[in-house]
C-alpha cells in the first residue's frame, strides 16, 4: 500500500484503480468467492465487502479510507456501495480486467 495517499482527485483516482486491480487478481489468484452458495451458485445473501486502509505516518495508526459492500454474485467486480471511511465516494465500481 503506497506511504501517503494521493493529494488530488486525479491521483486518488489512479491510485484506486490500481489498488482495485490488484485486489481483484489476489481474490482470483487465491480463489475467493462469497462464502454462501447454493447448489454451486451464489446465494442471494452472498456479499462482497471491499475495504481501504492507511498507514498514518507519524503514528502508525491504520484508519480507514474507505469500505463498502456488494451484494450477490459469484464474481467480486461490481458496483460497491460506500459503507464508512474518510473519503465520501458514494460508490465504487470494481471491474475484472
């Protein structure tokens, strides 16, 4: 995880897309899936959660930047919905690549 976050939309933006990208290859390289399945497909239960932290510098205090759920689905891409965290996005969306 980078040592400071980035100051501006622009960076926060890149550095989120591939903080997402690497997300997304560890959930496939580790084969994680939502834990509840029915008959070899996701149950309507199911739910994804996504969650950003930092490192504070001074005080080594991990806070978090930002945490949402996705609801459904045997596949972690998709629309997340902002759950808690300093920053205000509403949503973040997760692509598979």
């Amino acid at each position: 995880m980078p040592e400071n976050l980035p100051r501006s939309d622009d960076r926060l933006s890149r550095w989120l897309d591939q903080f997402l990208s690497a997300a997304t290859d560890n959930a496939t390289a580790l084969g994680l899936a939502p834990p509840a399945r029915v008959g070899g497909r996701a149950s309507s239960t199911a739910q994804w959660k996504l969650v950003m932290e930092a490192t504070m510098f001074v005080t080594n205090e991990t806070v978090l930047v930002w945490s949402g759920a996705k609801t459904g689905g045997n596949d972690p891409a998709g629309i997340y919905t902002r759950l808690a965290g300093l920053v205000p996005l509403a949503s973040l969306t997760l692509e598979a690549v």
